[in-house]
C-alpha cells in the first residue's frame, strides 16, 4: 500500500535542519571530536579504555563531590539498596551472556549485571566505575547539558531496573550536572551545551560520533556481548534483557515508528495499514535509531562502521530532497539490496543491508513510540506494561515530553513535594493577595499539598449536542467543540486554583479528530495506519503549549490526568478528599452552617465570583482535595479586584493564543492556512455570562488555498472545516462564532 498523501518516506519526530557556513563549521568540528574520541578509546590517559585496562579511567583526579550529591534522594537510596538485596538474591535481571552470541540463562546474566551495579562505588567525574570485560549488557545514553533533564530521567529510570549504564557527556556542563546528581557519566566532547537539533550539519556529525563509540567499545571489548544504545527523551520501565536472550539469532536490535500493533501481531505481507513496512512485503519503512541494540558480532560491528562511514561521506549528505542524518542513513542501508524475512525458523527476524545483517524489530506493543504509548494507549488497553517508551509524535517540544511522562508516571526526577509530601501550599503572597509559587527549572514543578480536581463531561456534552442535533456530527466539528468545552473547563479550573492556591489536578481528555503534519488526516480524522478510533483518551497537550503552563508555576500550578492514581501520591492526600457540588444558580441558603450540614462537601454555582467562593468552601479548607462535580465551564464570574482578572487574563489568553489544530495545509506553501485555531475564551474581566458552545464556521481563506503540494485538494476532505461548515455572513466572522 503506498504512503497516503504528505507522509514521508523516512522520517524522525521533531526534525528540522538549517545549512550554511554555522552548519559546515558544526560539521567539521563533528568530524574532528570523531577522530579524536577515536584516538581516546586507544589511549589511557583519556576517557576511554583499552580492552587491556578493563575500565575506563582518567588520569586527573576526580573533583569533590558537592555537598548536594554526597547521598541520593529518598527514591534514588531506594534503587540502589534494591539492585544490591536483588543481586544477593538472584532475583535483578541480568543480560545477554558472556559469549558472542549472547545466549544464556536469564538468571546467571542477571545476576552479574546486578552484582556488578551493586559493586560499583559512586559516580566521579571523567570516570567509568564498570568493569565492561564482565557485563553481560551495557546500556548508553547521550547528551548535553541542555539535554539534561531528559538524560537524568532516563538514567533514573535504568538504575530502576538494574542496568549497568553510563551516559556519554557532550559538555563540561553536562558532566558537572552528572556529578551533582551522582549519575554515571564520561567525557565524550561533541558541542556546546546549547540545543543543536537544528543544525543539520552539528547533529548529523553527532550521529557519526555516536555509532563510532558504540563500534569501538564493542572492537575494545571483545567479551562484552550486547551494548542497548537510546535516545535521552526515552524510559524504560522494566528490563529487557530477556526478550534479547530469547532471540539468539538476531545480531541487531531497532525500534521503528510503526503505529500498528494488530499489523505486527498478523505479520504478514500486504498488510492494509501501511506503517510497518519493515514487516517482509509491506510498504512504509519506517526504522527508528531512538533505540538500538548490537550484539558484538563481525556483521554487526561491520553495519555500525558502515553507518558511521555514511555519516562522514560529503558526497552522501543528501538523499532527495532530505539531508541524512543518522536515521535515515540507517534506513537507507538497511534497504539496499531490500528487506526480506531470515526464513520459517526464525520468522520475525529480518536480512537487511544487502542481507548481511540479521535484524529484529522490537515489536511496538513493548517498544512503544510516542502514537502507540500516549494516544493510542494501546499497551495499557491490552493490560500490558511495555519496557520502554519513546517520545515521539510529540507536540509542544520538551515540555509536552516532560507532560506525557508525568502523566504516566515516567517522570521520576520529581521531588516528593510535587505529590504532596510535606509541600506548603501558600509559599509566599504576591501583590493581590494571592499565593505565588517558586518558579520552578526546567523538567521539574512548583510544590502543593492541597489539590482541586474536577470532572470532565465532555463525553456527554458531545453526546448531547449530537442527539439536539438530530444528525450525525462530522469528526472535526466534535473534537473542535469538544476541546471548546475542556478548554473552558480547565480555565476556570485554574481560576479556583489560582484563588485558592492549589494545584489543578486536570481529568482524562477526550479527542474525536487526531493532530498531524500530513493533512490527509481529515479524511477520517484517524490515523489509517494505527489501531484506534473515535473518541479517544488524548494527552493534555491537545489542549495547547504545555511550556506557557510550565512557565507560570509562580502564578498557577497544575498536574496531569491521572495524577491522583499515581503510587508516589501519599495516601494521606488520597483519602482526605471533599465533594463541591456545582450548581446551576445560588442556592437560597448559599453558606449554611457547618452544623446543619452532613458535612462531606459544600455547593458552589455558576457566576461566583472569589469572594463568595473562598467563603462556600471554608468549611472544607482542610481536605487535601477538593472534588468539584458538575460542569465547570462557566463557574467562575471573576476575581474581586479588577486587576487580578486583568492578570489572569493576560496568563490564559498566552495559553489560548497558540491554541490550534493542525494541520490543514502541507509543505513550504500556504503556511498562513495551516493551523486552525480552537475556540477562545472570552475575557474574565468582561461581565459574566454563561458559558455556550461555539459555532464552528468555515474559515475566510477557503478559496485562498493553492493547489502547491495539493493543498487545496486537502480543503475538500470530508472532515475539513471548508468541506462542510457553514460559510460566515456578512456580519459574521470565525473568530466571533468562535468565542465562548
């Protein structure tokens, strides 16, 4: 099956390039670290070991350890004394054998990669504190310090499961963040700490210089079997040495982007979802160097030094109208001489690269990218837990990684106050009398002890409108006003927080029409290739900018959907709850007298306004959460000074401004028509007035569109807004039909 329209043949999440002098200097400063590191593995008083030294030791000596990292964290503390009692007792997974091929027991190998976990002395500076001529796995990160938040996660979560590890440092920084937080990294000087994603030329040196490690580690030491190299924005939440072991023929472990767990299940050619196409017989190739594996076989080491070499070629830098940087240089290789199955004895193990290389895909169900984790959700929904997650198909850049993983949990850099441990929930006072929050660094969060969560009736609220309708309702028009009403809802959500200086605890949210770059989405709203359908349980950056959140933790604070359920969330915060009843209208006896009352919860009504609201629920003030049921868009008439209105104003309508959908238009044309913006807010300082669904109508530039990259085709889509909402009149625009 041919790729649909505006999809790529290759492609890599959050990609992007820049040429010029800048780029060609990054590339042959690349170029130039590549060599030196590869003088480094062969000399001691560098980083890098010989295979003769065992470890990887430097010659100066290590710096003091700062006074902040001379012991972990409560969590960390626990890692290390469970690695140590689960070495003693044979019980933390190990790796492949000592042997080429890496087949061994399950038990043996495990019990050596934890010994040698628990063996090893703290973390310093410039020095790798492993023996790798005796580890059965070795698992390898990369990054700067502008990475390290990701780094430091990821690493957190592998020391969760008992592997040995080290994380290669681009930067002086980089190391002295690592030594600040006691994790295991060395010296492999690339670029500066600032972020190089778009410098073409810089990441695609970094790729080169990144296979070059692996390859040498694995020529410097011979006995290390296996070396699981990943992408810092990953995390693994159990091992998987044991899926390795189980599969002995393979020389080469990758993920793909494949959104199908069904087509993978079938494994089978002429598949109908054109995803999976490393799957024998099937189109849209789509291999992922977010992880990879590779035994310590002459096929693999030759594969890493002709990935490497590709790198490296000027004359290879381009293929079409994409420069290659590692991901696509991978696949590329692997498709020459095309990709077909080892044979009926080892079914789900491929011959790649002129059939030289036996390769296994890591299957999407356990290997999960960022479709099949976070939106479809599909190892969750089938009651299994993957081993690891990458975050792929991400909107809103590092702060809708940062939300996704809170979201499941998988942030584990947090400290105990987020969830509520011991946290002040009025730190300080800002000028209206509200409570302001430190403003929190990057990949980590103000503090609370006292949470506000609401429902979220969107489900019912689409249904509804369906049913007064009396016709179906086209896919796009129900995700547009059904991400209306969330939005409203979570707006005056973090009004009451804002008011009463807690932490909004935001429910699951609803989508009927999923987000891509290639339009060819609206022509069902949902991803032809993936196993899913409408509605969906959506992450929260379908909503809007996660960072315009992230960045006001001095003025309000929130947390992810499902963030009560979460096991790092005291009991004592779960179990002190209390019910706020939404009304309709004030009651006649708006703050009855505790005594007269049951005492479970208290009422508050559509229009209230600070005042009034601070006195409805003083009665409940203790309750660690306050449940707030009923519709919630609508519920705040305002603050009670002007000004603080005005200010939340100014905060919400930052958050709304980038608000959209998208995308309705494709490539380098018609950029002015390509995300279609939800519907916005009114102004809390306006007089208030009861919350009412949008109208969508159809935008003024409909018959604007060019036929470049057949965008105008795209506008007559069945689920495109020019296909089939109303035009406006001459009175009318989309920007008034879509005010709340």
């Amino acid at each position: 099956m041919a790729p649909r329209p505006g999809t790529r043949r290759f492609g890599r999440s959050g990609g992007g390039g820049s040429g010029g002098w800048a780029a060609a200097a990054g590339f042959a400063a690349g170029l130039a670290v590549c060599s030196l590191l590869l003088m480094a593995l062969r000399h001691r008083e560098v980083v890098i070991a010989t295979s003769s030294s065992r470890t990887l030791p430097g010659t100066l000596p290590p710096p003091a350890l700062s006074a902040g990292s001379t012991s972990r964290g409560a969590s960390s503390s626990w890692v290390t004394d469970a690695q140590a009692a689960g070495a003693s007792r044979g019980e933390t997974a190990g790796g492949a054998s000592a042997t080429a091929s890496g087949s061994s027991s399950s038990g043996s190998s495990a019990a050596a990669g934890a010994q040698a976990l628990a063996a090893a002395p703290r973390h310093r500076r410039d020095e790798l504190d492993l023996d790798l001529d005796s580890l059965p796995h070795l698992f390898i990160s990369f990054g700067n310090a502008a990475y390290f938040p990701f780094v430091h996660n990821w690493a957190r979560s592998v020391e969760a499961i008992g592997a040995p590890y080290f994380v290669a440092a681009f930067d002086e920084a980089m190391l002295d963040l690592c030594v600040e937080q006691d994790l295991r990294c060395i010296s492999a000087k690339f670029a500066s700490g600032k972020y190089f994603r778009g410098d073409f030329a810089a990441f695609r040196a970094m790729g080169a210089h990144k296979v070059r490690l692996v390859l040498r580690l694995l020529e410097d030491h011979p006995r290390l079997p296996l070396v699981v190299v990943a992408d810092s924005d990953t995390t693994w939440l159990r091992e998987p040495w044991t899926y390795f072991e189980q599969r002995p023929g393979a020389e080469f472990f990758i993920s793909s982007d494949c959104i199908s767990a069904e087509m993978e299940d079938r494994w089978a050619a002429d598949n109908p979802k054109a995803s999976c196409g490393h799957i024998p017989g099937n189109a849209g190739v789509a291999f992922n160097t977010g992880l990879f594996a590779a035994r310590n076989t002459p096929a693999a080491r030759a594969f890493l030094a002709a990935w490497a070499d590709m790198l490296t070629d000027k004359d290879r830098e381009r293929d079409r109208e994409r420069g290659v940087d590692d991901q696509l240089a991978l696949n590329l290789l692997f498709e020459e001489g095309g990709i077909v199955g080892a044979g009926k004895d080892d079914p789900r193990t491929i011959l790649v690269w002129r059939r030289q290389l036996r390769v296994q895909v890591l299957p999407v169900l356990l290997f999960s990218g960022g479709h099949v984790a976070f939106i479809q959700r599909t190892p969750w929904r089938r009651g299994i837990q993957p081993i690891y997650v990458h975050m792929t198909f991400q909107r809103w850049w590092e702060a809708g990684k940062v939300a996704r993983l809170r979201e499941f949990g998988l942030w584990h850099t947090d400290p105990p106050g987020y969830y509520g441990s011991g946290a002040a929930g009025r730190d300080s006072s800002g000028a209206d009398g509200l409570p302001d929050i430190g403003v929190a660094p990057y990949g980590q969060a103000g503090l609370a002890s006292k949470f506000l969560a609401y429902q979220n009736g969107v489900l019912q609220f689409v249904a509804e409108l369906e049913r007064q309708r009396g016709a179906p309702v086209v896919l796009f028009e129900k995700n547009w006003v059904g991400l209306a009403y969330q939005l409203a809802a979570l707006r005056d959500a973090l009004a009451v927080g804002r008011m009463l200086g807690r932490a909004v605890v935001v429910p699951p949210l609803w989508c009927w029409c999923d987000y891509d770059e290639a339009p060819g989405i609206l022509e069902t709203c949902i991803n032809p290739n993936a196993d899913y359908e409408a509605p969906f349980q959506c992450p929260m950056d379908y909503l809007g900018p996660q960072h315009v959140l992230d960045e006001r933790y001095q003025y309000v604070q929130y947390r992810n959907p499902g963030f009560l359920d979460l096991p790092q969330v005291p009991l004592l915060v779960r179990h002190s709850r209390a019910a706020v009843r939404i009304l309709q209208q004030k009651p006649a006896v708006p703050f009855p007298d505790p005594a007269h009352t049951v005492g479970d919860g208290v009422a508050v009504w559509q229009g209230i306004q600070q005042g009034e609201l601070l006195r409805a629920l003083e009665p409940i003030q203790e309750a660690a959460v306050l449940d707030f049921r009923g519709p919630m868009p609508g519920l705040v008439g305002g603050f009670d000074d002007a000004s603080a209105s005005a200010e939340f104003d100014d905060f919400w309508g930052a958050f709304q401004h980038d608000a959209n959908w998208c995308c309705t238009t494709w490539g380098d044309a018609d950029e002015e028509y390509r995300a279609f913006p939800l519907a916005r807010s009114a102004p809390m300082a306006d007089c208030w007035r009861p919350w009412q669904p949008p109208r969508l109508l159809a935008p003024d530039w409909c018959d604007k569109v060019s036929s470049k990259h057949g965008n105008a085709e795209f506008t007559k889509l069945p689920h495109h807004p020019c296909a089939f909402a109303p035009r406006p009149n001459a009175t009318q625009t989309t920007a008034q039909a879509s005010t709340l």
